[in-house]
C-alpha cells in the first residue's frame, strides 16, 4: 500500500486523517483508489490535482510509477505566472 | 562519446553559457517584429467592448438597437451570443469575458459592437441601453469577509469551508506539519503581525490584442498577443460551439506577460463579432481597459506569528492568509499558503487560507502567484524577530533554511535545492558587508517557487544546405527562442546561428501548455533536447547506409556522424551538411519531434539583498543598492537568465513602493493609468546586481530550473524590512508608498 | 467631417496622407502609413512606446495630432538602421539582451538616439532621467542602461 | 470637430470667439490630447496656435524674458540666459512629463489647464509673472495668480488667449527654486509643491521673499506670510520653522489616490523649505 498525505483542509473528506493508504503502482491507479475509498475526495481529485513523489511535483499525469516506499503528497494543481 | 552516456550533460558545453544574439532581435530592434495590435487585414472591422460602470448590478436588459443604427456599425453581441458550458471554471471565465446577468466589477463586460472604424465602434458602444438595477458592492477582503457583506455568487464554495464564513468564502486550505502551540511553548520570543498588500497589476506594455476572423464553414481564425495559444483555443472553441482543430490560433510576438496573459479576455468576443458580423476584426483594449478589466492580482490580509528561540531557531510558525482574487472563485490561495514557509526547515508549522470574492477583476496569474504576497508576511516576522534578538538576519535564515532531506511546509521532501548556498552566496557578498549611511537600511529577504513542467511540442527539421528549423509552441516571452536554440545547437554539435526556432501556430505544432510557471525553458528544453536526439538517430541510420554498417556501429559526435571504432570500418566524419544534402537520395527529409509531458522542474530559491534611504521629512524611499542571489540550475543563456532576475526583482520593488489598485467608495478603479498606476521607471532605480548559481537539477538533462518567476517574490521582504530599518518602525502594509511610511514615522514619535 | 490633407516628411520619404482632425500622429503612422514600430501603450504619454522625433525633437506621438505633422519631418524607429546596417544603439540594445518582450524597444531606441545627439557622454543618471518616460517592464533598465551607454562611448570613439 | 492651424493671431481669435460649442487652444497638446482621449473633453474646434508668429520666441525685455505661448519646456531648458535668470521657473517647467512631453508642453498651456498641481505655475507666481492676454476686446495683462479659477478653470473669457508670459528682470543676489514632491523620481503628478523666488540686500539678509505652494488648493496661491517670513534672515532653523507654520496654514488640500490631505500638508512645507534654501543659494547667500 501507499501512504499518501493529505494537505491539511482534505481532512474533512477521510474523516480526520491526514495520512491514509491506497493501493497501486502508477498515479492512475492509486488517485483511483483514493476516490474509491473516499468519495469526498472523488470531485477534488477530478478537479485536478498535483502528486509530489519522493519530492518532485508531478501533475496528474497517468503512468508515473509509484512504490510502496514512495513518499506521496496530495497536492493542489498548479498555476502559474 | 556514446549517446548513451550523453543523457545528463551538466559540464563540456560549448553553447550552453554563451550569450548569442536571440533569434527575433533584429525584427525587434527595427520595429519590424509584429505584435498584437499590429496585424491589420483586408476589410477588418474593429471591436469596442461597453463596460459597466458599476462594481456590482443585475442587468435587467440590453438593448442595441440605437447602436446598430449607427454608421458603420456590423454587429452586437451580449452574452447570449456564446455557448454555456458545463463546468464552473469555463462558465466563469465566459462570463468573465461578457457579463451573463450580472454585472461583477467595474469595468466588466456586458456588450460589444463591431464597426468599420474603431471609432464608430466606440461611438455606437456608447449608444447601447443597458438597464441595471443597482447592488450594494464590496471590495476589501477584510469587508468581504464580514457577515452582512454583500455576496458576489452563493452556491459557489467548496464543500471544506469551516462554519461561520459567508458565501463570498470560496476555498480554504490548510498546510503544515507538528504542534505549532507546543512549539510556541518553547519560543524564547514571539511575534505576531497583522499584514496587508494591494492588489498590483502585471502592467505589461503591451495592451491586450487580437485579430479573429470566421468563415461560413465555421473554420476561425486568431492572431493574439498570449502566453498560450492552446490555452485560448481551449477557452474559445467551446465558448462559441467549435471543434478545437477549426479553430487556428496564431500567437503574435508578445509585449509581455507575466501571468497577465494566461487568460483571455476580448478573443471570445472578438471571434462572435467576427461570427456575427461575417469579417475580420481587430480588438484592442485601451490601457484604461487593461487596468479595469483584464486580470491583476489577488490583495491580502494576513496574520503571521513565528517562535525564536535566543539563538535564532524558529520553534514554530503559523499564518492565517485571506486573499481576495476578484469577482469569481480562484485557486491562488492555495500557492500563497504552500509557499509562505517554504524556505524553512521546521518542526511545527501551519498555514491557513481563504479565498473571497470581491467586486473586483477576476484576478489572474502574475509571476509566482500567491508566493510574493504570502513570503512578504513570513520575511518580515523573521526580520522582527532577529532585530530584536539582536541576530544577524542572515544567519538567522541560514541556521532554518529548508534543504536536502527538509520536509518543506507544504508537505514533501525537498531533494536537491540551493538555498544555502544562494543565502552564503549573499552572505559572503561585499553588498552584505558595506557600510550604510544615516536613515539608510538594509534588507534581506528569501524567495521560493515550485517551477512547472508539463506538455510541450517541438518539431526539429533539417534543412537540405544543414541547417535546422526548430517549430514549438510556447510563445516566447522573455528570450526562450534563444535558449532553445542554443540546446538544439549544443545537442546537435552544430554552430548556434545554424538553427532558427520560431513559435508555431495551434495546427502547425501539437499541443504545447502555456507559457506559465518558469516551465518553457525546463519542458521546451526537454523536448528540443529530444527532438534533437530523435534526428541524430535518423541521421545516424542514414550514415549507416551510406557506409553500409550497423546503424549501433554509428556514433555523433560534433555535428558529424562518426564510425564508432575500427571495427566499424574505417570512415571519415560524415557531417550533418552532407547527410542534409543526401537526404533525398538516403530516404527523405530528415526531422525529429518530440512531445514532452515532463516532470520534475525543480523548485528554485533566490535572496535578495537590498539598501534603502528613506526621507524622514516624506517618507520617499530610494533604493540604493540592489542584488539578486539565485539558484538557476543550469544558466542556458546566462544573459536571459540575469534578464528575469532583474525584471522580477523591480516588479517586485513597484509592487513593494508604489503600485496598488484603488478603488473609491463607490466600487470604481481610481488608477487605471500608467500615470497614478505607478511602476518603475529608470530614474527610480540603480543598477541591478546578479549572482547567478548554477545548481543542476537532476530533472532535466542539462540541469535547467525555472528562472523566471523566484525573483518577484523577495522584493517585497527585502524592501519591507530594509525601510523597517531605516525608519526605525516596523512597516506591516504594502505598497510602503511615501505617505504611508511619513504616517509611520510620525506617529512613532 | 471633413479629413485633412496632409505632406510630411517621414523617415526621409514625402509622405502625404488624409487624416480626421481627431486622429493622432501614432494612429496615421500605424493604421495609415504601416509603419507599426511605435507602439501604443497608453495613449496618455505615459509610456514612451510610441516615441518618434518630430523636427528632430522627441515626443510621444499619441499626443500630436495628425493634421500638425504636415510640413515637418517624422522620425520613427523604421528609419534607424541603413539597409543592412543596424544603428549602434541597435547593435548595443542585442549585444547587451536589453529586451526582452521588446515591445518598448521601438520607443527606447528613438528616445536614446535623441539623447545622444543631444548629449553625447551622458552619466548613468542622466541616460535614467532621460528614459524615465519609457516604461519598460521586463528588463528592470539594467541591460539598457548599459546598452546605451555603451553605444555613447561606441558612437564617441568612432 | 475642425481643426484650424491660422496663421495670424487676430484669425485666431477669431476663430475662438465665433466657435460654436467646446473650443480649445492647442499649444503642446499635452494636456488637450489626454483629456480627448478620456472623453473628458470633446472639442469642436481646435486652434493650433503655434504658427503664429512670435508664439515660439523666447525674447529678452527690459531685463527679463518674454516666453511665447507655444515655447515647450526643452526650448526654455536650452536657452541659456533665460535658465540664468530664473533658473527655477525652467526647472520647475521641465519637470511637467517625460523628455517626451517636454518636447511638446508649454508653460502657457500648463497654466490655461489650471490643474492645482500644474508644475510651473508655483514658480511663476513666485516669481511675479505675468500673462499676456489677447482677445477680441484687446489685450491685458494679468498677474499670473490670477489666471487659474479652480480645478480646471480659468479667468479667460470667450475668444481669449494667453500669447506669452512675462519673467520680469531682478536684481542682483536673487534666486529662485521649485520642488514638488511626487512617489517616483519623474512621470508623476506634484503631491505637493513649493516655488521661491528670494533676493538678498547687500548686507546678505534675505530682502524680498515671494513663497508660492501648489496642490494643496483648488489653485497655486502665494503664501505672503511665509515669505515675509524670511525677510531680514539668513534662512536659519527658526525662521525656516516659521516659514513652513505658515505654509501649512496655507494649505487647504484634498484627500485623493496621490496622497492624504495631511501629507500633502506637511510635505509643501518640506518642499518650500528646501526650495528656499536652494534659491537662497542661488542668490549668493551664506548662513
């Protein structure tokens, strides 16, 4: 599983938790499997969102692989100047 | 060298760091080079938009009739004239371009004619009836936010907002990490401020343009001044009911940008004038039309309290951010509070943040949005906080500077960043250690932003004679022709002045993201670099044939095709001249391509160092000296790089002193003009100092990081505590415009 | 409303036109005579991008009216270089990239050649107070100022 | 609207006189063409004064300069003995705008557009100018402080004309300075202004002192008590405090975006302060 962080104001959509877990090997999968387990999320994540694995920032993008290890941040999607 | 082991190049260049002439300099220095307003064709109309006068009002109807009656007059169109679309932010945005029942701020959209002249257009949009019924408005966030305010739009906030805000509250985030009130606890001193910024505008000189034309067919055509070509097709096409590809957006050269242009604002209308009216026409806001109603950016008001101990460690650090971004929903305050705390390293921190509307513009991008006005907050503190710790500011920074292995405040862990060596970089500057006169101060301040990746195209062809045609599609803003070039040349082994790139057209190029977030050099680069790559490979096969060997047997090396040993046979160089020459007999025109959807653009820190004098008797400030530390990764063009260093240094300085919106008690713009809308002009300044470092980001293969955005967000700080000093009173609103200051001066006593 | 008949001079050719009495000299240089380096940043003469030399003499041609160019000589960016041949303070401007968007070049250029036939070993301060009515806002002035004091010394020398 | 360029003065007024509707004089422009593209005003006719002959001549008369009404800022900034004389009348003519405006405004359209805050007209009153005016009733002259009416107004009648102003001579040890004070070094309105115009007797005590204040009234106004003030001192701290008591009680601003009433307050003062001592300087004057 990966553990994914939330930024602080998601809380209120996975009942208090800041980290919570999800499965999958690429950033379809485990965003899939967030909206599944926490359908509050479900509409922030089709909104656009951006992941920031092992500390870069990637937008939402399909195919990047994740592992088990990755250090995941939920994050919103950017813009810029 | 083997291709293979080219992946990373961060040494050995022989065009990367040089600063050639860029490759639309001569159109631009003669006058030749063709920007919004200065396309015409053959029997163009020309649009007038009419806006309203008031900042909030229900359009209770429109009528048109006098001005079609006009001479000259083509066409009208209100909103009625466009598709609705599904999702809010399209609705908002279209509705932003022409008011649909609502009047929002003033200057908004509610109607425009086309006609023969610009003239007559105007003349006729002052012709047009509209019947408001008058709202009671808001435009501070601090009264915005209060409950009896008068609410823009209800229904429109996200579900997250806590109890107790009015509907004018759209998004509230929340960032950070620990216990901030165990960490206070351990605080040796606390500081709590109260800040506010004005809202500034991008103030491009370049006013907003277009020229839109549409057939029968329903085929359109548009020549714009714009960050994003695509971004405008994707906002157009579905606002007047066409499939993407009918649509042919053209990028003009672009007289700046900054954000500004990362939206659109008269193209939809210009293109339904053109629908409607069967002809061309040309759109060109006046620059009382820019400033009222295309995009400034959010103002603020925020509360920020940070824990030191006696030696300097920030125990912990808490903000409380509320932006206003206009009459509609917007996501800036997200950035402001990912960013406020970025540069440190810490145990306990939080951010908050709402966003509200206001009767205002809807805000749009400028340059790092959201960071500058969120880090002035947390610069000051750590200010007060050293100076009344009696501790070196600098020093203070450095002993809490995020770095490898940081988890930074907005969540994850930072890889390889370069504050501490951007902050000793400044620490060891002579700046740092030069003496300072009377009612002079010094002020330091650290800057941070994310930097983007994305999509991006590019298309590399080589000529028949050798020489290379690079086609992408990110419009060019700041040089980024140049530095494209220069990787294409350095990737291919050949002379700088062999490849001449130019910015395609939507159907010319494929799918390319706006030119926003510092990303062109980092993405656009990536894809040359590969484009590049992808034609030495066809150029490598072609040498192949020609010797008859392996193509795996084929190496290149310095523009030339090269047997890669002597068991490959023994070949001379084969150069790209001679394989362009041959291309038609060896298999045909030779390009390569590649469509980037990259990651991993790299944050970039920068500090900025800066000496004031204030006048005690006016409160005027004139900066004195002024130098700019930061990391670039990789300095492509090192020139172009010093270039955005220095532009968003003296955005920055406006934004610190001078510029503001204004807006009366009557919910009216009072300053929209270059006159009493002040940015910088040459004599306000002194030189301004650069000290580039070149920190490789192990994201893109030559170390490239965003430059362009960093460098707007330490001035405000920077100013801010350097006339904190010099004044002797701490100064916690923006802009420090001179009556402001003498008022604190005075009431110090 | 009758248009006015007008002959001037512009960038050394006899130019003749017909204007409104409303019109400015920066719309009839534009929309007119297709000369579409001076920009129009303002209209208010607060920006310097529609800089040209009217008589020799610098002014924001948002602010002259069309009808009053006629029997004088216009000076515009288009008339700076000689064939292949850049001005020096064209040289200069891309030696030193002092552009970047380059949409107040045009005006930049003009004002600074006015300076220097005026001034031709002018301090840093003066090049700064000279230029302050064109507005540039990609650069920070640095690489300009830079660029035109060192096409002065260029210009001296030669 | 017409736009007529008449060569003589006496079609000129008479084109002003018979206009029908909203007529302006165009000497630089400046200002004019601003406010036409604002649609603040939309003329009917316009008269361009600056083919008419002497409108451009700075000429010398009995010791002091007649500055035609279509003479720009640069023209006054390059004449040399003008610049000698009143060295802070040019100076505070060519502070009005950028090079660019400078090349085109004019001291009498800076003064016929009676803005409080116009730059010249401070140093004008301060040094005693004058205003030649021609219309269909003849010619007067009229103290320049006595041209502006208001914000925007004047005290010209129909069909009248400002065809040049007079800067009278001085005697010797005199000096005069303007300052304003503005956000940013140039390119923007006077907050606040000051113009000085002194002169010494011969044991070095100031003589005669005119102290002028502008944006901070309806019009520019002279300030008898501040330069009466200075007379019989050499400029010290507590005359200069006196000075600047009595220019803040002159002063009667508004609150606007260019500054809070009580700034502009306090700032006129600072400005006439350094204004003084700049023209006592001038004048040869030691302390």
């Amino acid at each position: 599983m990966v553990k994914v962080t939330l930024w602080g104001s998601l809380r209120s959509a996975t009942g208090g938790l800041e980290q919570v877990e999800a499965s999958g090997t690429n950033t379809r999968e485990v965003l899939d499997d967030l909206a599944k387990k926490y359908p509050a999320l479900e509409t922030v994540i089709a909104g656009g969102v951006s992941l920031a694995i092992d500390g870069t920032i990637y937008k939402d993008a399909w195919f990047t692989p994740i592992s088990d290890s990755s250090e995941v941040v939920l994050m919103p999607y950017m813009a810029g100047g | 060298m083997n291709m293979t082991k080219r992946l990373r190049k961060t040494e050995g260049f022989k065009i990367v760091g040089t600063r050639p002439q860029r490759p639309d300099g001569i159109e631009k220095v003669t006058g030749r080079a063709l920007y919004g307003a200065d396309l015409s064709v053959p029997d163009m109309l020309h649009g007038a938009v009419l806006r309203s006068p008031h900042p909030h009002a229900r359009i209770v109807s429109i009528d048109a009739s006098a001005a079609l009656e006009m001479p000259g007059v083509r066409a009208v169109v209100t909103s009625a004239d466009f598709k609705k679309q599904a999702k809010f932010f399209m609705q908002d945005t279209l509705d932003n371009c022409m008011a649909r029942d609502f009047a929002l701020y003033d200057g908004h959209a509610v109607a425009a004619v086309a006609a023969k002249t610009r003239k007559q257009a105007e003349e006729a949009a002052a012709k047009i009836r509209v019947e408001y019924e008058i709202l009671p408005h808001v435009t501070e966030v601090e009264d915005a936010m209060k409950p009896d305010a008068p609410i823009l739009h209800a229904g429109r906030s996200y579900r997250n907002i806590p109890e107790g805000n009015n509907a004018n509250v759209t998004n509230y985030v929340e960032f950070g990490h620990g216990d901030v009130e165990a960490g206070f606890k351990d605080a040796d001193l606390i500081v709590e401020r109260s800040f506010k910024t004005a809202a500034t505008h991008q103030g491009y000189i370049e006013p907003n343009a277009c020229v839109a034309s549409m057939g029968p067919d329903g085929r359109g055509e548009l020549w714009v001044t714009t960050q994003g070509h695509y971004m405008v097709r994707d906002f157009c096409a579905p606002f007047l009911g066409l499939e993407e590809s009918k649509l042919r957006v053209t990028p003009s050269e672009i007289g700046g940008g900054f954000g500004g242009k990362t939206t659109v604002f008269l193209e939809p209308v210009a293109l339904a004038l053109a629908q409607k009216s069967g002809k061309p026409v040309k759109m060109v806001m006046s620059r009382e039309e820019v400033f009222r109603a295309s995009g400034p950016t959010v103002s603020s008001w925020t509360d920020v309290k940070i824990g030191m101990t006696r030696d300097g460690k920030i125990t912990a650090a808490q903000a409380k951010l509320r932006y206003q971004g206009g009459a509609f929903p917007c996501g800036t305050i997200a950035l402001g509070a990912m960013t406020a705390f970025a540069a440190y390293d810490l145990e306990n921190v939080q951010a908050l943040g709402w966003n509200v509307m206001t009767n205002r513009p809807m805000q749009a991008s400028y340059r790092a949005p959201g960071a500058p006005m969120a880090i002035y907050t947390v610069e000051s503190v750590v200010d007060e906080l050293s100076q009344k710790l009696g501790l070196d500011p600098l020093e203070v920074r450095l002993k809490n500077a995020a770095k490898k292995g940081t988890k930074s405040s907005y969540g994850p862990t930072f890889s390889d960043i370069g504050l501490v060596a951007t902050l000793e970089a400044a620490k060891n500057h002579p700046h740092y250690r030069a003496p300072l006169g009377p009612n002079q101060g010094r002020g330091i301040s650290c800057g941070f932003w994310f930097n983007f990746g994305g999509n991006s195209s590019v298309s590399l062809h080589v000529s028949p004679d050798g020489t290379v045609a690079v086609t992408e599609g990110n419009p060019d803003i700041g040089g980024s022709r140049a530095s494209i070039s220069m990787m294409a040349a350095e990737e291919l082994g050949i002379p700088y002045d062999k490849v001449r790139t130019i910015v395609g057209d939507t159907n010319s190029i494929g799918y390319s993201d706006t030119t926003d977030g510092s990303r062109v050099t980092f993405t656009v680069g990536i894809a040359t670099i590969k484009a590049a790559r992808d034609a030495i490979r066809v150029m490598k096969g072609r040498a192949a044939k020609v010797w008859g060997i392996d193509e795996d047997a084929v190496i290149w090396e310095d523009g030339a095709a090269k047997p890669s040993g002597p068991n490959a046979g023994e070949f001379p160089p084969m150069t790209m001249e001679e394989i362009a020459r041959n291309a038609f007999k060896t298999g045909g025109p030779i390009a390569g391509h590649y469509e980037a959807n990259s990651d991993g653009a790299g944050v970039s820190f920068g500090v900025h160092l800066v000496d004031v004098e204030v006048d005690p008797e006016t409160g005027f400030t004139k900066i004195l000296r002024y130098t700019v530390f930061q990391d670039a990764g990789k300095a492509i063009h090192p020139a172009y790089v010093e270039g955005q260093m220095q532009g968003g240094a003296v955005q920055g300085i406006g934004w610190a002193l001078n510029e503001e919106y204004i807006y009366g008690a009557d919910g009216r713009l009072q300053n929209p003009g270059f006159l009493d809308y002040r940015i910088p002009v040459a004599s306000d300044l002194p030189m301004i100092d650069t000290v580039i470092l070149e920190i490789p980001n192990p994201g893109h293969p030559y170390g490239v990081r965003g430059v362009g955005e960093t460098s707007i967000v330490p001035p405000l700080a920077a100013i801010s505590n350097a006339v904190s000093r010099a004044a002797d009173v701490r100064l916690c609103e923006l802009p420090m415009s001179p009556p402001r200051v003498l008022a604190a001066i005075d009431a110090k006593g | 409303m009758s248009k006015i008949h007008v002959t001037t001079t512009v960038n050394g050719d006899t130019v003749e036109y017909l204007c409104e009495p409303t019109e400015t000299l920066l719309d009839v240089l534009r929309d007119r005579l297709n000369l579409t380096g001076a920009k129009e940043g303002c209209s208010t003469g607060d920006c310097g991008a529609c800089s040209v030399e009217l008589d020799g003499r610098l002014v924001s041609s948002c602010l002259v009216l069309a009808a009053e160019a006629g029997g004088k000589t216009v000076a515009t960016v288009e008339g700076m270089a000689k064939g292949e041949n850049l001005h020096i303070l064209q040289e200069k401007i891309l030696e030193h990239a002092a552009l970047q968007c380059g949409v107040c070049t045009p005006g930049i250029l003009v004002a600074a050649k006015a300076l220097l036939a005026k001034n031709p070993d002018p301090t840093e301060e003066e090049v700064r107070f000279w230029l302050a009515g064109n507005l540039c806002r990609c650069t920070g002035y640095d690489k300009i100022i830079r660029a035109v004091l060192d096409a002065a010394a260029e210009m001296r020398g030669a | 609207m017409r736009f007529e360029s008449p060569a003589t003065l006496e079609d000129a007024i008479h084109l002003l006189a018979n206009a029908k509707g909203t007529a302006r004089v165009l000497a630089g422009g400046t200002d004019v063409l601003v406010q036409m593209r604002l649609g603040l005003v939309t003329p009917d006719l316009v008269v361009d004064i600056k083919g008419i002959p002497g409108m451009r001549d700075i000429t010398p008369v009995d010791g002091g300069y007649r500055i035609g009404a279509a003479v720009t800022g640069a023209e006054m900034g390059e004449h040399a003995g003008l610049k000698a004389l009143w060295p802070g009348v040019v100076e505070a003519m060519e502070l009005v705008g950028s090079t660019q405006v400078q090349g085109r405004a004019t001291m009498a359209g800076n003064l016929c557009n009676a803005s409080p805050a116009a730059d010249s007209v401070p140093a004008m009153i301060a040094a005693d100018a004058v205003a030649t005016i021609e219309g269909p009733l003849g010619l007067r002259l009229l103290p320049v402080a006595e041209v502006p009416a208001g914000p925007g107004k004047t005290t010209l009648t129909k069909g009248e004309i400002i065809t040049s102003i007079f800067l009278p001579a001085r005697p010797k040890h005199s000096g005069d300075a303007y300052l304003r004070f503005i956000p940013r070094t140039e390119m923007d309105i006077a907050v606040s202004s000051a113009g000085v115009s002194l002169s010494l007797g011969p044991d070095g005590m100031v003589e005669f002192a005119r102290v002028a204040i502008g944006a901070v009234a309806p019009t520019a106004r002279l300030v008898e008590e501040a330069g009466a003030a200075l007379v019989g001192t050499q400029l010290d701290a507590a005359t200069l405090d006196r000075m600047m008591a009595a220019v803040r009680a002159a002063c009667d601003p508004i609150d606007d975006k260019r500054g809070t009433a009580e700034f502009r307050t306090k700032t006129a003062a600072v400005m006439a302060k350094r204004a003084a001592k700049t023209a006592f300087a001038r004048a040869g004057g030691k302390s």
